[in-house]
C-alpha cells in the first residue's frame, strides 16, 4: 500500500486571553492508502482540533502534515482550497446541505468549484447518489427526505471528486441508532471500494466499523490499535 498521510509532531496551541490551552501535544501517526481508521476520543481531547488540521481547514502551531505527499504547509489559502476540494470528501454531523437546492444541486457542488464540465456532472452525480441508494431522490430537496437519506446526499457529495480520502466527523451524531447504522454499513461498503475512510467519533460501538482505532487523550496519542 502506498502511504497516504503523516503526521509529525503536530502540536496546536490557542493562545485565550492569557491563558495557553495546548489541544494537540506532539501527535505522529501514518495513514496508508485504502485504511479505514477512526480517531476516538471524550469531548476535549483534542480529536476535533485533529480533523480541522487534516481536513486542510487549519494549520498546526508546530508539526508537519503531509498528504498524498504535499506538505500542506507551503500551500497559500487558493492553493489550499483547490487541494481540500479535490483531494478531501467531507461528511459532517450536520448534513451542511442547501436547504433549497435539490438533492442533485448538493452533490454536484464540488464538481462545479473544481471546474468540471456541465455536460460531464450529470453521469458523475447520479452515479454517486445511486451508489448510497438514493436513486428516485435525486430531485428532492433536503426539507423533502429523512436525516438518513440527508446523510446519503452527504456522503454522495463527499465522493463526487473520487478524494484521496474521505473524513467524516461524527457522522452518525444526529441520528438514531439504527439510520446510524445504516449509514456505517455504507462507510464499510466504500472502504471495500477501496475508498481512504478517516471517521472522527466518540462512541466505541461506532469506532468498531474502521479497521483501526486511533485514541486521544488530552492532545496525545493514548492507544492506536488494530480492529480485530
């Protein structure tokens, strides 16, 4: 497997008012392509602070972080913004969907910021909105479906670009237990794919579908173990 991501001694410190509060304490780790992995931890240890560095959406105090062999560090905010959006497939706990755009609008977003063709998006967004099983939904809008099925549009518009990996915070936080469920059955089917899967939750049970589980306590590393 090709090494996807590192992390070198990153460490995140916010300076308020006087006081320094260190989120993020000297924290290494690797990531190779096609792992599934799910960063865990309590509320306050630092596992937020975590996706925002690798999400591309802020930058550590000290540290390095390299994906798919880019030191993210030297890349000025456009460059930035054009590789978040096409080397990252978000999903979050709140859908972040338009409330009035359709289904298909939604997805088809990153395709427009990354400058693909209009003739070329219809094939690309259909077939990611059918592969979460949302055929027949294409054309509703987010008031117009269940949070699941919200959570599929998510999911659908996080794989349009084919991102080198796929980072999903708490996606399953807004969600009853078995919709939950549901949509990790769907994150396992995408990492058989062969899709980068990074989920960042808090709940064991839901930490248990990665093949790996990174834990962090206080800024540190506590445990970074193998799913049997």
């Amino acid at each position: 497997m090709n090494r996807i991501m590192r992390i070198e001694q990153l460490k995140k410190i916010y300076q308020l008012s006087k006081v320094k509060v260190e989120a993020l304490r000297g924290i290494s780790f690797t990531i190779e392509e096609g792992e599934f992995v799910s960063i865990m931890g309590p509320s306050g240890s630092g596992k937020s602070t975590l996706m925002h560095i690798i999400g591309c959406l802020d930058y550590p105090t000290e540290g390095k972080y390299y994906l798919t062999g880019q030191d993210v560090a030297k890349l000025n905010d456009n460059q930035l913004a054009l590789f978040r959006n096409k080397k990252i497939g978000f999903v979050f706990q709140q859908f972040n969907l338009l409330p009035r755009a359709t289904n298909f609008n939604n997805v088809e977003l990153p395709l427009i910021y990354a400058g693909v063709p209009s003739g070329k998006r219809k094939d690309i967004v259909l077939k990611a909105l059918h592969s979460v099983g949302l055929k027949n939904r294409e054309y509703h809008r987010p008031n117009e479906i269940s949070g699941g099925e919200r959570q599929r549009v998510a999911i659908a518009r996080a794989l349009v670009n084919n991102p080198s990996i796929i980072l999903a915070d708490e996606p399953t936080g807004n969600l009853d237990s078995k919709t939950g469920h549901d949509i990790m059955k769907i994150f396992q089917k995408l990492h058989q794919s062969g899709n980068t899967i990074i989920l960042v939750t808090h709940e064991r049970e839901i930490a248990t579908y990665g093949k790996r589980i990174i834990y962090i306590r206080d800024g540190l590393i506590e445990k970074d173990e193998v799913v049997a």
